[in-house]
C-alpha cells in the first residue's frame, strides 16, 4: 500500500476528493488546481501564479479576498457562541439581528426569514414550504412548479429538476413529473430584437403553460432576474414585472432567486428592487456571506407565512430544518459582510466600476471572435460566435469553452467558461478601475490567443 504522505496533493485528490459538476473521468486525466491564498481580487495558486479572479470565486466573494474585519466577526462569534440550535425555539442574537436585517434591506413585505446553508437548500425549502402552504390553506390541487429553460435553482432533489441544464437531469431522473419549464428569453438568440415583444412572449408562454397544466393545478413559477448558469441570460428591463404580474393575475406564487443576482451584483441590493418587485418568496445565498461561510436564506412574504402558521396543527412542528439554519458564525459574517457593503461602501464602489465595466464589455464587442456582450451592473457575459452575422456558433468539435478557460488560466486571468462558448463574468464588487481594464486587458489577450490557433482561425 502507498504511504500517504509519500503522495503529491494531486495524486491524493485524484483518489479521494469528489469534486462538484464535474466529469470523475476528466478530473482524473486532468487533476486538481489547487488554491492558495487570495487577497483583494487576486489568487494565487500552489505553483504562486498570481491570478485576477473575475467570477469571484463562483460568483459569491463580492466584498474579495482577505478582508479582516470578517475574519474578526467570525473568530469572535466562534469564541462565544460557536453553535445554537433553531430547534426547541432557542436561537441566538447574531441569527435574530441577521433575520432583521435582511427583513429590512430586502422587498418591502419580505418579512420572514428562514436560513440555510447555501442556494440549493433555500430553492429546496421554497419547494417544501409552497407545498406546505397550499395544502394548509386548503387548496391541495396546486403542486406544479414552472421554471425557465436555461434555468439553475441548484442541485437539490427537487430545484435540480426546476434547474433547466442538461448535465443537471441526464440519468438523474429528473425532471420530475411536476416540474416544467417554458423558453427562456435569451434577447441575443431570439428572432424578435424589439424588448415589448420579448417581453410579452414570455408573458404569453407562461401563460399558456399554465392553461395547459390548469391554473389549479399551478403553485409558483421560479425564475432568477438575470439567468446565471445558463450563460448570463441579461432579459429586457421590465421582464421581470411583467412575469411578477402575470403570476398574480393567474394566482400563482411568483419567487424570484436572488441568489446570484442578490447584494449588489446588478447595482441595487437586489435586481427586485430595480423593477420595484416582490416576490412572494426569494431566495438568496452566495452574496449573503460572500464566500467566507456557507448560508443561504428563504425570504417569506406574510401571506405565504401566514398561510403555513394557520394551518400548522398547533401540537404538530413544522417538519422542516437542518442542524445549521441560522448558524451564529455564518450570521456573524453575514452581519459584518452587510457591513461592508453598506458602511464600507462596498455597494457603492460597485455602482461606480460598474461603468468601466460595462465600457470593458463594450469594447470587446469588437474582437472578431465576439457575437454578443451583455451586463447589469457587475454581471456580464462575452457570448463567441464563428459568424457575427448568422450568429452561427463554433464548431463543439474545437472544444472552446476548456482551451478558453486554459488560455485565461495562462494570461492570468479566471472567468467562467460556459458550455455555448459565453464568458461568464462577476468580479468582486471591491475591484478598482485599474483592475477591471486589466481584466478585459487580460481577456482581450486570452482571444487573440485562440485566434491564433489554426484551428479556431479557419473556423471564423
Ligand atoms: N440558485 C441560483 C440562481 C444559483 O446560481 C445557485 C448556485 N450557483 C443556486 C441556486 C444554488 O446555490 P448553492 O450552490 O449555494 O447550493
């Protein structure tokens, strides 16, 4: 038998660690990168390659590396209170202030607070309590759930099927059989370019879809306000509100996750706000803790609360918890992470490089390899075409999005290198100006690069 320790790290991920979507098969051939230390919007990494982060881990490390004062918060919750139940009604003040919090910043009407350990257990929790709530106020019929294609509302049981991407539902079973989903509106590949008729297109599907399952039949439609796993999928302004409506007009709960697009990543706190939205259920992670510990948070409406507390038989508890809702050192990060976007300004220098942003995605709208740009705020994606015209996409076959990924990795610079060739950005909300050009400085470099691959030059 090997001796461990004789092993190199790699050879010892390679036997023992499973790593999240991906293939075991191409882990093994390729193995692991392994992280070493990050600080502001840089990593680097075992081999001390430095590196611009511009996805912010996974879309989560808003306030970037290194910041101390969270650090703090959380040695300091450790050393009084490491860990306290929600069971038996107990709890603590970290997780109380926390609940208020986010009672206060979030949609007005968002009154009730129910934490988890990340994304995938509040789109799960939403899916249980919505469940719960129409039965307990007696109208047992409605059990559909509707999402959009391209969606991700994580990788639970029950939102791995409301999650629209393939790799998600092949030999998992899944969708299940209550799940369904209607076209996402993808403005970039639709044939129709004006916004109104976008909009009301899904408007119409929507409505249809639930004709089609019958409007008693229909408990809540999911959708993110800006699709994020799918490939930065920016709708038209206004999209939102017309999807909110039509879910109040057909007596279906409308629940928006926020999970990407929550604390600030579009410019406001939450992308809701911007459209004057209120969900009657949304759900947050990532942003909340901004990396530094897992929790996610279900944001109830008091109808929707109200509804479930009615019809709880008063000796019967609630069926639904983990060990760690609420944990008090996840609260304590959430509570100085909030801090800094707020009193640290975070949010507001967010806003403002925001704009240099924006001018990045702008300018490299020009590279001969780039079909399509779009943003809000600090999310964005870089959508690679063969043909700018016919919008035609490569060739599979070249394998874009890994010698992409590859490619930045070598120029320093980290992004998320989708499926349909779309660069997926999200860098911190900390980055200064200087920063934000030498990322698209970086990416510029990363596809003439590829560029000047034989193969990928005959293919354009
Ligand atoms: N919903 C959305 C919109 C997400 O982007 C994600 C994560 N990328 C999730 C849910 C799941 O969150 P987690 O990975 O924290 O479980």
């Amino acid at each position: 038998m090997t001796l461990k320790s004789n092993r190199s790290l790699l050879d010892i991920d390679r036997d023992h660690l499973i790593h999240p979507v991906t293939s075991f098969r191409a882990h093994e051939a390729r193995g692991a990168t392994l992280l070493q230390s990050g600080k502001g919007m840089w990593l680097t990494d075992m081999d001390g390659n430095q590196l611009l982060d511009a996805f912010a881990g996974l879309w989560c490390v808003n306030v970037g590396y290194g910041q101390d004062s969270i650090v703090e918060a959380a040695a300091a919750q450790m050393r009084q209170l490491p860990y306290a139940t929600g069971y038996f009604h107990f709890g603590c003040e970290t997780t109380v202030r926390l609940a208020q919090k986010l009672a206060d910043l979030s949609p007005e009407g968002l009154d009730h607070v129910y934490f988890t350990l990340g994304g995938s257990d509040a789109v799960d929790s939403a899916i249980r309590y919505i469940i719960h709530y129409f039965n307990a106020i007696g109208r047992p019929s409605k059990k559909q759930f509707i999402a959009l294609d391209r969606g991700y509302h994580g990788s639970s049981t029950t939102g791995a099927g409301l999650t629209a991407l393939s790799n998600f539902h092949r030999l998992f079973d899944l969708p299940h059989a209550w799940q369904h989903h209607i076209p996402s509106p993808y403005p970039y590949r639709s044939e129709l370019t004006d916004d109104a008729a976008i909009i009301a297109r899904s408007v119409q599907q929507l409505k249809d879809k639930v004709a089609e399952l019958g409007a008693d039949n229909v408990a809540a439609f999911f959708c993110e306000p800006i699709q994020g796993s799918g490939g930065v999928i920016v709708p038209p302004k206004g999209w939102l509100k017309a999807l909110r409506d039509t879910c109040t007009e057909l007596d279906i709960l409308f629940v928006a996750d926020e999970v990407i697009t929550g604390f600030g990543r579009t410019g406001p706190l939450f992308a809701c706000e911007e459209e004057g939205v209120t969900p009657d259920l949304m759900t947050l992670a990532k942003g909340l803790t901004a990396g530094y510990a897992p929790m996610g948070a279900l944001l109830m409406s008091d109808k929707v609360y109200q509804g479930i507390a009615n019809g709880a038989a008063p000796e019967l508890a609630i069926g639904h918890g983990f060990t760690y809702s609420g944990h008090p050192v996840s609260a304590a990060v959430g509570l100085e992470v909030l801090r800094l976007y707020t009193e640290g300004g975070i949010l507001a220098n967010g806003r403002s490089v925001g704009r240099r942003f924006a001018a990045g995605l702008n300018a490299i709208a020009d590279h001969p390899l780039v079909g399509d740009t779009r943003g809000r705020g600090l999310l964005g994606a870089i959508e690679l075409v063969a043909d700018k015209d016919s919008k035609a996409r490569l060739d599979s076959a070249l394998k874009i999005p890994d010698r992409l990924f590859a490619q930045g990795y070598k120029n320093g610079v980290i992004f998320r290198s989708f499926p349909d060739n779309i660069i997926g950005l999200a860098p911190a909300l900390c980055a200064s100006d200087e920063e934000m050009d030498e990322i698209f400085a970086r990416i510029r470099k990363t596809l003439d690069d590829l560029l000047e691959e034989a193969d990928i030059r005959a293919a354009v």
